[in-house]
C-alpha cells in the first residue's frame, strides 16, 4: 500500500524539550511538506522540501528544523525556541514541481502535539 | 489579506444540497482543488479543476470555477451526516523555482440529521 505515514499520532513535551515528529512515504514523491494546524487558522507550511538534502523555509520556520537525507523521510524537530508548539501538525507529499502535472498533494495522518 | 478566503462554518440539513464557496488572489493559478479533513485526521483530496474549465462534475461533488472573479465553489448534492468535516479550498502558486499549495481556513461543515 503506497501511501504517507506520520508517527506518533499524540506527542506529549515537556517544555524546554526538542521533540521530533517523523514523515515517512513510499510514493516516490519528489516534494515533501510540513504544515501546522491551530483551530480557525487553516494550515500553515513550516518548512518544505522539493529535492533530497535541500529544503526551503515556509510561512512560519522559526522554532522548527527539517532535514531530507533521503526521498522518502522528511523529519520535523520542534525546538525549544518555540514558544507555542501545541498543535496539529500535518506532513504531505507530491510528485513533482513539473508544471503541467497537478501536483495535489498527499497528507498523513497528523500528529499532536501538546506541551505539558 | 489572505490569499485563499472561505467561510469558516456552514450548517445544512441532511438530504439539502451543500455550496462551500473560495476566493483566490493568484491569477496564474493552474490547479485548484478541494479537500476534506474529518476530525482528527489528515487531508483527503475530494476533487480538483483545471483553470481551463468552468465545471467538473464527479458523482455527488460540483466544482465551479469563475476565472474572471476568482470564485470556486464546491457544491455537494444530497448531503449525508458523513459529509459533516472540515472543506479545504486549495490553490496552487509558484514560489522561486517550485510551486507550493496556499490552502484557505478551511469551512466547517455540520449536518443536521
């Protein structure tokens, strides 16, 4: 079953801890992304990769780092430096950044995060 | 101001007919599409449209484009409880050298059985 996995689904921190939330899949997507929910905020891209050991900054970086050593893992530290980590946090995935293609993107299940 | 816009809450009886409505900013748009997302879980892709057409019909779904205005619109005929859950209208937009997905607020769907 090809598809995108996301683990754990619930994330407990302490405050001051870093925690890392894996990404997983096996569509062979070039392009991986990393968005953060909050209620009545939609989603919001954190951090995104369209090619191995390369990865670009989205809306709202700061307090997370990503790394892509390889196609299919695309881990997402939470540091410390954030200061309101509780949240849903979505990682998807997408073929290509051809434009002709469609390019939707596939999206795990979610992790939550909450810090105690 | 945001670059996707939806309302955030729609209410409708079962049986009755659903319209969830989107503004988008990007006029070099080439795809935008509709997802679904049920409670406490990822985003599943409904459908989406091409900006070439002006309708895409897929059992239940209608999807609407006006180019000119900028305006989509999911309809869902027949809404049954199962289509109580968060509609995401999603645009895609070319960023330096890759193209990313701007996603609105999201549209709170409820049905009243």
């Amino acid at each position: 079953d090809g598809g995108i996995t996301q683990s754990p689904k619930y994330l407990f921190r302490k405050e001051g801890q870093n925690v890392t939330l894996s990404c997983e899949q096996n569509l062979n997507h070039d392009a991986m992304y990393w968005y953060r929910q909050d209620p009545g905020q939609g989603l919001r891209l954190i951090y995104y990769s369209q090619i191995v050991n390369d990865f670009q900054k989205g809306d709202i970086a700061e307090g997370y780092s990503v790394s892509r050593e390889k196609k299919e893992s695309f881990p997402l530290t939470v540091t410390s430096a954030q200061k309101n980590p509780t949240a849903f946090y979505l990682c998807a995935s997408s073929r290509s950044r051809d434009r002709v293609k469609r390019t939707e993107a596939f999206f795990g299940q979610g992790t939550r995060l909450t810090v105690v | 101001g945001e670059d996707v816009e939806q309302s955030l809450f729609l209410s409708v009886r079962e049986g009755d007919s659903s319209v969830i409505n989107c503004t988008y900013t990007d006029s070099s748009s080439t795809y935008l599409y509709w997802y679904k997302q049920e409670p406490g879980a990822g985003l599943q892709l409904l459908t989406y449209i091409f900006s070439n057409m002006d309708m895409k019909q897929d059992q239940r779904l209608t999807v609407l484009l006006n180019k000119k205005d900028k305006h989509l619109s999911l309809r869902i005929a027949d809404t049954q409880t199962g289509d109580s859950a968060i509609y995401f209208c999603a645009e895609r937009t070319a960023g330096a050298g890759s193209y990313q997905l701007t996603f609105g607020k999201g549209t709170k769907l409820s049905v009243i059985p």
